[in-house]
C-alpha cells in the first residue's frame, strides 16, 4: 500500500472521528467554548511542525530535510504565503464555531457533516471570479449535485420549509470556502508544511478572544477537558497527516477528494455512538453532497510549468 494512500486514509478517520466528537461538546458547550478550549489539541501539532519542519529566525526560513536544515532568506512571497494561511486559519475557526452552531440547533452530525463539506463550491466561485479559472465538465455536475443535496436537505419534516440547521450550517460553507481560497493562493508561495503551521496558527488568536467575548465555563469535568483535547488534536493531526500524504507522492487531484470523504466515516460512528437515524429524504441528500464533493475536487491539470502546488489543509 503507498505511503501517501495510507496517510490519506488517516486523514479521513481523524476528521471523521472530530465530525463525530463535534456532536456531543456542541450540545454540552456553547460552539464559541468548544472551538477556544479544543485549541489544546491543537498545540502539540504546532509545536511538532515548529520542531521538525522549519522554524523562523534572523528574518530567514530554516527548512528541515533528510540530510539536515537547509536556509532559505526571508522572501516577500514567502511572507505573504505565511499570511494568508494564518488569515485562512482565523477564518477556518470563525467556520468551525458555526459549524458547532449548526449541531447544536439540531443538525445532526450525519447530516451537518458532508453538508458543509460543499465549501469547495464556494472556493471554486472565488478562483474563477478572482484567479480567472474556468470549470471543468466534472465541477460543473459537482455544482449541480450540490444545489440538489441543499434541495433535499432544505425541507424537515417537523421543521417547515427551511430547517433551522440548515441556515447556520451555510455560514461554515461560506467560511471555509474562503479560507480554502486563501490557501490554494498560500500553497503558490509557501511549502506545504509551512502553509500547515500558520493555518493552525491561525487558531491561537481566536481561542484568546473568544473567552473575552463570551462567557465562558471553566469549571469542567475531567473527561470534558479530555474530548475537547480529543477535538482539536483530530482536527490538527488530519491537516498534519494531509500534508504527509502530499510530500509521499500523493497526488492534489486524488488526495484532495479522497480526504474530504471524511464524513463517510463520520456517518456510520454517528448513527452507531450517537443513535442517529438518517431519513431517506437526509440520505439522498448526503450521497449528493458527497458525489459534488468529489467533482468538485477534480481539478484540470495544470499546464507544464505551472505552479501545483495547491493543498486543502482546512476544515
């Protein structure tokens, strides 16, 4: 099995198993307490990426590589590259936070999951407004898959004609997709791991604001604090195992689609630990929230010489 097929598949169970998690913290915790405190999982990725990857010093970029560290001066592209992914990072965290919203007004996570993985259409939309990219044949059916799956999720049977979820849950598409755009332009200027490291910077700002914000409840129980650790380290391990995949010969075109799959996973850990029932109306529109997510990933190869080296580091 290759290496990049099998950390891709890691991927794809670490974000499903935080779909999964995300339910129960959203229905316990405010959606702002469950993305500050789950920030804890996060930082020992961060702190693995800053010890083994590159570290910033002197205004240079210190590369790590098989045969040692190898320098790189500070660049203005490389600098703009860095900002954009953090900004794509603090936009990414306003996305999960209603995300949590949307599970926590009812959605459920077998639904509110493959739902929001539509962000890509909206990334899409901004490449060909701003970066003049054109559509394939494949993307234009993923559109039209996706309005089908917003079609047969719109309507509850006990909730009239817009269910209440769905409205908060267009917020995360909108913010994801925009913070996918910021690193598809971060990935032109910046390595992978380096796009990774300031995407999950990102997170840091917004976890010391939000307690500002908004109330908070710090008096936890043990296994509480546990499963928000649990939340974020899914979270950041399945942007740290992506880019593993791409650096071990995993092709964007493939490992893109395959890893926003995840709520293939997310689905059945769903119904089997949290009891969910899916409706035959909810399960048509969840396989065509996942089939417009792999069309929508099915980009036209570049042409010779053209920078690839677009990653989707997300969620």
């Amino acid at each position: 099995m290759p290496r990049w097929f099998l950390y891709s598949l890691v991927t794809m169970l670490l974000w499903g198993g935080w779909g999964v998690v995300s339910k129960p913290l959203s229905t316990t915790l405010s959606p702002w307490q469950v993305q500050s405190l789950s920030t804890i999982g996060v930082l020992p990725v961060l702190i693995v990426l800053a010890a083994r990857r590159f570290r910033i010093s002197d205004f240079g970029l210190r590369i790590w590589r098989r045969d040692g560290f190898e320098t790189r001066p500070y660049s203005s592209n490389l600098g703009r590259g860095f900002w954009q992914a953090f900004a794509a990072g603090v936009i990414s965290s306003a996305g999960n936070v209603a995300c949590y919203q949307a599970l926590a007004t009812g959605g459920k996570a077998a639904a509110v999951m493959p739902l929001t993985s539509l962000y890509p259409l909206v990334t899409i939309v901004l490449a060909m407004a701003l970066l003049r990219e054109r559509l394939n044949t494949v993307q234009w059916g993923g559109i039209g898959a996706s309005f089908g799956a917003l079609y047969f999720f719109s309507v509850g049977k006990d909730s009239g004609w817009i269910s209440p979820w769905l409205i908060v849950a267009l917020v995360p598409i909108a913010l994801w997709g925009i913070s996918g755009f910021l690193q598809k332009l971060a990935t032109r200027r910046a390595s992978n791991e380096l796009v990774t490291f300031a995407f999950l910077l990102g997170f840091i700002p917004v976890a010391i604001v939000l307690p500002a914000l908004r109330p908070f409840v710090w008096d936890l129980s043990g296994v509480t604090w546990l499963w928000l650790f649990l939340l974020g380290l899914f979270y950041a391990l399945g942007n740290f195992t992506l880019i593993i995949a791409y650096g071990a010969g995993g092709r964007a075109s493939v490992v893109t689609p395959m890893t926003s799959l995840y709520s293939l996973v997310t689905i059945p850990l769903a119904m089997l630990l949290l009891h969910e029932h899916v409706s035959g109306r909810e399960g048509i529109g969840i396989v065509l929230a996942l089939l417009a997510v792999v069309a929508l990933s099915r980009e036209t190869p570049a042409e010779p010489g053209e920078a690839l080296a677009d990653t989707d580091t997300r969620h």
